[in-house]
C-alpha cells in the first residue's frame, strides 16, 4: 500500500501558516525513554497558561472567553463575524496572547463590538471565567480601542519601558523604580551572581516594592504543583543518574523559588549530556521583559538525532580555534573552552516561548559566569529546521526577491545546509564566544534593553565570519565555500528586504533578532557602499541587494564583530544604544511599502507556527501501567488548541 505523503503545511489563517514536523526515530525508543519523554511533555504543558499570563494581565480571561463562543454549539458557525472571530482567535494561540510575536503590536480585531458582546451574552454564566458584567467591563475596551496596552513589550529609549509595556511583569511601577530596585540588589564584587528577577513579578503595594515568586505557593502555584506532579513520575522512568538529579533540582527550584537552586538545576543539566532524551522547562528565556530580567516560560522535549549530531561535534571540538581566530580582541578573547556540548535534536513537543512559534537553535544556560566557567549547551532543531525548508519548497519567494540565476541555484543547492552551519555556528561558537572584562557580570543591568540584540548580533556576527572559512572545507563540515557564498546572501537579502514583510507599514523593528539582522546588514551595506562590495539594484522597480565581494563583506562582518564584542564584554550602554538605534530599528518606509506589495502578490502567510505531535500511552489491561506510547500528527490546529485549553488549563 502507497504511504500518503506527509503534509507539513496544515492550517492558513491572516498572516499565519501552521506546519507540522516529524519526529524520526520515535518508535525505535525504549519503553523506559518513552514514558520519559510522555511525562516531561504532560509537565511541559501543564505549564502553558503561564506564558499567557505573563505576556498580558488578561490574556487568559480574553482567550477562554472566546474559547467558550467557539465550543458553544448555538454559535452560529457560519457567520462573517464568527469566521473573524475565530482567525482572531487562531492568532491569539498563534502568538501566546492578543499581542503579535514579531511585532509586539495589538492583534486588531475584525469583527464587531456588537457581536462580541451579543455572543458573551449568550453563554451560560458557569462556562465564563468571570461574572458577564464584569467580563464585558474588562474586554470590551481591550479588544476594540487601539490605544490601551497596544505594545506587549516597549524598546523605545524615549519612553519609559516599564509603563508602556503591557507585558505582565511589571505592576504600578516606573523603569525608574524598578532600576533602583534591582541596582540595590546586585553586587558588582559577586563572581557567581544569580539572575535577579528572572522568576518573579514586581509589584508597588501601598509604597511599598514586593516581588511575587512564581513557585509553589506563589504565583502560578496550580500549573507548578501540576509540573512538579509529571516531573516526579519521570524521575522514576529517567534514563541516568544525572537526569535524576536535573530533575529533582528542578522540582527544588519550582519549590522553593531560589535563584541559587536554579543554578544548581542548570549546572547539573548542562553535565547531562550523554543520554537520548533532553528537556528543557522553567523560566528562561529575558527577550519579552524591556529589561530582559524576567525569564519567560519555556518547555521542549526532544531526542537526540546522532547522525546530524556529528557535525555539531566537529564544530565544538573545534571551538577553540574559532575563539582564536576571531577577529575581536584578544583582552575579550577565552583562552580554554570549557564544557562546551552541541547536538541536534529532532523535537517531540514545544510550549510556551517556544511554541507555536519557534526557534531552531538554543544555547543555555543563560548565565554569564556559568557559560564562562563551566561553558554550555547548544542544540540545533534539526526536525523544526527541516520541516521549514519543506514548507517554503513549493513558494516563490526565490524568484521574488533574489536578483539571478545564479543566486537562486546557489540557494537550491546549499540553503538547508546553510542554514544549519549558520545555526550550529550562532549557538556553538556564537553565543559560547567572548569574555566579559572584570567586574562586568550583569549585562541586563548594564546593555539594559539592548542586551538580547547586541548578544543576538555578536552570535550571528560570528557565524557569518566562519562561514566562507576554508576550515570548515577542511573540517569537511562543507564541500565548497559556495555554501558560506549561500548564507551570505540568504542572510542579505533577508535582513534589508524579507523580513520588512512581517511588520506593518509606518512600524518599526521591535523584536530582538529582527533588529539584530538588520542592524548587521544595514550597517555592512552602508560601510562598503562606496566600493559596492553590496550594491543595490533596481530593476522592473523593484530593489535587490546583490553582493560583489565576499571576501571583503567578510572583512566587514569582522570588524562589526569586534565592536559588538568589545561592546558586549565592557557593558558600553551608549554605544550599544548608538548601533541599534541607528542601524536596527527604523525602516525605510518607501522600501518597506515595495516589500509588502510584493509579498502580497506571493499570496504566502508572513509567519509560522507549529502543531505538536500527541503522544498517546497505551495502559494494561488493569490500568495501571503504561505498557507503550504512540504517537500521532494532528492535523487540526484548532482542536489542539482548545484540546489543550481544556486539560491543561489550571490557572
């Protein structure tokens, strides 16, 4: 019998794609790794309602509200109102809450006030998560007016980030305030600082600064009792000693909300690194607090892929020699590398930060002392990259936006390997790369809100220089430097055009990695304008950036490098300040409107995301013991979604 052919492009709604990915050698795992792997995902999603309350205060009270009209079997299905409704609603799931992921931006509704407020009226009292008037009191004007809490997260040095941001981290407070706060707390002299803040909320209460932990008995205490639940069934299936301990630290942080036991858990999870199975759960990721102190929360499960893992090997066997022959400083420069794990894994399942959308490489842990004394790991997402590049097969946007034949052949041939050098070398060498100088620990208090894009830029900036040198011919991680040739040009092209795609006309760049890319591509492209090393051409009136020189792009990657090095390790606020505001953040409108319009005409989603697989154990006889899992790809963006909401929410 003919296997159907697997489909990766599922769902399409407004702006968004929904894909799915495979997870190859599932069912060759042990019975032991795969009740593993089942409870680490029930942990994982049992955590999912908390990244929606940190993004927005009523996050969670706007999307069960519109979950219930859409359950409601008297819901008029067919209804122009109810079909916007319902894609408002897909991009809610889509971007964790009623802010767009990229943009930062309110999602604006297209359906009417009067509609949405006739459909609450007609739910049953029980089935609302608040008393109707008050609901309508609290969702009305935040839905429909534009202007309340319309930035999930403000980068804008001119403003105070803290008040206009609406992300839910921050209460009754001003950046002032929460500066002083914290500039209290940190000791310059401290050599294994904690994150400070990174797992609680500040609050102002009658005068008075409180930070509410997120833990046990703290803030979102029912999803943590419910992780802490499936973490201790996995402890009990765990495929090594040390997997025991990472969890049981893990279990202790969510317990205790001690900032020293989360560097107990990360340290020990960084030693974890011969076993096939690997998660990651808590607070992790700073890139949504304006002053990347808040970790956000995060959950993956995944397998490890041995055969692509050899590349990633090669190349952190040979971190050192990337560390030497860097163009940076040698004062910022590490003389060993230390603990240094790479690996491809193929994902099992993502949630919160991670999902739906999602990043393809990960380097952790995120303090800088531990990856400066221990070193780190860094994981390429080898399923999640592979089923981007299957889903972007059967597009245009080749022909649309690269100048040649020529360029577009390159890309044909070496994009997928491209892309995964460029992610092993960002996450590996990248972001494992560089020394602070002394004393200079805490970047979120110095870089402030230009840490995660100066950190993003250093990363890329590396990869990017690596990438036509003949080692990694040598290193046979690549044939031919016409793979390196490949990424320059992907990454070009994508930094100054593509990406202009995924904002709206008049908006600048908000997220860190986009204005990360441009912020490298505009200025290499202004610093060898006058020798054309990039040109810009115009033909049928539309703009393409064609690169002349590689070698010397190279040298101008190099240089950059070193700045961002140098700004990265010494703390250099203004400068940082100067590059990103100059080269990363404001767009050229008349530019801007051309890439909208043809993007338009390639009739392509501008973002995607992800639908997980469903594991499915299969209990004995008695029902007391998992005796297989299954698993399965869903198809139905929709149904996982409100799947989810129903079993997973206890917030």
């Amino acid at each position: 019998m003919k296997v159907p052919k697997f489909k990766y492009v599922i769902d399409n709604f407004t702006d968004f794609r929904i894909i799915r990915y495979k997870v190859p050698d599932f069912k060759k795992l042990s019975l032991k790794e795969k009740k593993l792997i089942y409870y680490l995902y029930q942990a994982g999603l049992y955590g999912r309602d908390i990244y929606y309350d940190q993004n927005y205060k009523h996050n969670l009270i706007i999307r069960k509200t519109l979950e219930e009209i859409v359950k409601e079997p008297k819901t008029k299905k067919s209804s122009r109102d109810y079909n916007q409704l319902l894609d408002y609603l897909k991009q809610m799931w889509a971007s964790n809450g009623i802010h767009n992921h990229y943009s930062f931006k309110k999602i604006v509704p297209k359906f009417s006030k009067a509609y949405l407020i006739k459909e609450i009226k007609n739910l049953e009292e029980n089935k609302l998560p608040l008393e109707k008037k008050q609901l309508l009191k609290i969702i009305i004007p935040i839905v429909f007016n534009k202007k309340i809490d319309s930035t999930k997260t403000c980068f804008d040095p001119k403003k105070d980030l803290i008040k206009n941001s609406a992300v839910n981290f921050y209460d009754n407070l001003t950046q002032k305030e929460v500066d002083n706060y914290y500039s209290k707390l940190i000791n310059k002299k401290d050599k294994e600082p904690v994150m400070y803040g990174l797992n609680s909320m500040l609050v102002k209460k009658n005068g008075k600064i409180v930070e509410k932990v997120w833990k046990v008995n703290g803030l979102y205490s029912k999803a943590i009792e419910r992780i802490i639940d499936y973490l201790e069934k996995a402890i009990l299936v765990s495929d090594s000693k040390q997997k025991k301990i990472v969890i049981k630290n893990l279990i202790d942080f969510y317990k205790t909300g001690d900032l020293k036991t989360f560097d107990k858990y990360s340290l020990s999870w960084l030693k974890d690194n011969k076993s096939n199975v690997d998660f990651l759960n808590g607070f992790i990721e700073n890139y949504n607090d304006p002053l990347n102190k808040k970790g956000s929360y995060e959950a993956m499960v995944s397998i490890k892929d041995f055969d692509e893992t050899k590349r990633t090997k090669i190349i952190s066997n040979n971190a050192l020699w990337f560390e030497q022959n860097s163009p940076t400083d040698k004062e910022f420069k590490r003389t060993e590398i230390k603990g240094m794990d790479a690996k491809v894994i193929n994902v099992v399942v993502e949630v919160g930060d991670a999902s739906p959308t999602t990043p393809i490489g990960i380097n952790l842990p995120n303090s800088n002392w531990i990856r400066q004394k221990y070193g780190s790991k860094s994981v390429s997402l080898g399923n999640i990259i592979k089923a981007y590049e299957m889903a972007s097969k059967e597009s245009n946007l080749k022909k649309e936006f690269f100048n040649s034949k020529k360029e577009i052949d390159l890309l044909d041939k070496y994009s997928l390997l491209a892309n995964n050098l460029h992610v092993d070398l960002h996450e590996i060498v990248g972001h494992g790369s560089g020394k602070s100088e002394e004393g200079m620990s805490d970047f979120t208090s110095s870089l402030r809100n230009y840490d995660a894009v100066i950190e993003e830029a250093r990363a890329d900036l590396v990869a990017l220089y690596f990438a036509i040198d003949k080692k990694l011919i040598d290193l046979k991680l690549m044939s031919s430097l016409d793979v390196g040739k490949a990424l320059y040009i992907s990454y070009i092209t994508g930094g100054l055009l593509v990406q202009l795609s995924k904002i709206k006309k008049n908006h600048n760049l908000e997220e860190a990695h986009m204005r990360n890319r441009q912020l490298i591509c505009k200025w290499v492209y202004e610093k060898g304008k006058s020798q054309k090393i990039i040109e810009k051409k115009i033909k049928n009136k539309k703009t393409y950036f064609v690169i002349n020189d590689y070698d010397r792009l190279r040298e101008l990657f190099g240089k950059l490098l070193k700045e961002i090095q140098r700004i990265k390790s010494t703390g250099d606020y203004n400068e940082a300040k100067e590059l990103v505001e100059k080269y990363g953040v404001k767009v050229d409108k008349k530019l801007h409107a051309e890439v909208i319009k043809r993007w338009e005409k390639l009739k392509i989603p501008k973002y995607s995301g992800f639908i997980n697989p469903k594991l499915i154990p299969i209990y004995s006889k008695n029902k007391k013991e998992i005796i297989d899992v299954k698993i399965s790809y869903p198809e139905n963006f929709e149904k996982q979604m409100l799947e989810y909401s129903y079993v997973y929410s206890v917030l």
